[in-house]
C-alpha cells in the first residue's frame, strides 16, 4: 500500500506492507533509531511517539494507520540544535541509566507539559504509568519532567 506520513515536519511516501507496524516504518524505511522496539506486547512504551499529537505505542500501529497523519518522535524534540526542556531536564537530573525507555519517557513527558505545565508529582506518574522502566525507581524519572516544567524555555543550566 501506498502510503504518506509527516514525521517530524518532513513528509515521506513509502510503500509498504498492510501489516507493517509504524515503529518498523519508523526504524527501518526512516532511519529514526530513537524510537525504541522493546517488548513485543505494547507493555513496556519504549516505542512511544505522538501521532496526530496523541501519544500512541507505535508497535500497536500499523503504518497504514499513520496514511496521512502526522507523527513526531523524539528525534523531533529539539529544534534548531536546541534540546527541548524535557531532554535537558532528563540530563540535569539523571533520568535516564540505560536509556532504552528513555525516548518513550521523553514523548510521554513533553505531551504532559504542553497540556498542564505544572503537574503535580501524581500527574507525573500518572502520564509515566504505561512507561516501564527497568533500571529506576522513577524518582529521577519524575524529577527530570519536574525540571522541565519548572525551565520551560530550556535555557537555565543547573550545575
């Protein structure tokens, strides 16, 4: 089938299989590795991304799904060269350790700020809550999407 997706802002056209799932559309015809294949179940959300600004876990989604619609991963965070306050919050604070879960994390995060940009630590762990991460306790998880809320224009440093 022939299909036509924005990601990122950039439209592609791709012909593909009906059962092509959208993270393999992602990872495999785009090249766009930051969005992560890791369970085979849709438990873990590793795969998640926006599609028309709705998060979705892209191993649920077949591409044709995606026909055109838009989709934005977390390659599509920065811009300009310019970390978005929710990658800049997950270094300042160390949330992310082995980083599989990270993209997911991140995509899930940013969705939460744009709606309430001041969400209290519940809300936090609500949005994180169909995003397993293996290696943390979530406490650096929750203060990374805090540092974001709290440095909005993503320009403050903390040392």
């Amino acid at each position: 089938m022939k299909i036509t997706v924005t990601v990122n802002g950039e439209a592609f056209a791709r012909e593909v299989e009906p059962r092509l799932l959208l993270v393999h559309l992602l990872r495999d015809e785009l090249g766009l590795t930051g969005t992560h294949w890791g369970c085979d179940t849709s438990n873990c959300g590793a795969c998640a991304v926006w599609l028309d600004g709705v998060p979705v876990k892209s191993c649920t989604v077949l591409a044709v799904m995606a026909d055109g619609k838009e989709v934005r991963t977390v390659e599509g965070l920065e811009r300009d060269g310019v970390l978005d306050p929710v990658q800049q919050g997950f270094s300042e604070c160390h949330g992310l350790q082995c980083g599989f879960c990270t993209p997911g994390m991140m995509m899930v995060s940013r969705w939460l700020l744009d709606r309430v940009p001041d969400p209290s630590e519940g809300e936090i762990r609500e949005a994180l809550s169909g995003q397993i991460c293996r290696c943390t306790g979530y406490e650096n998880i929750v203060r990374s999407v805090r540092w974001a809320a709290d440095h909005p224009a993503g320009n403050e440093v903390t040392s």
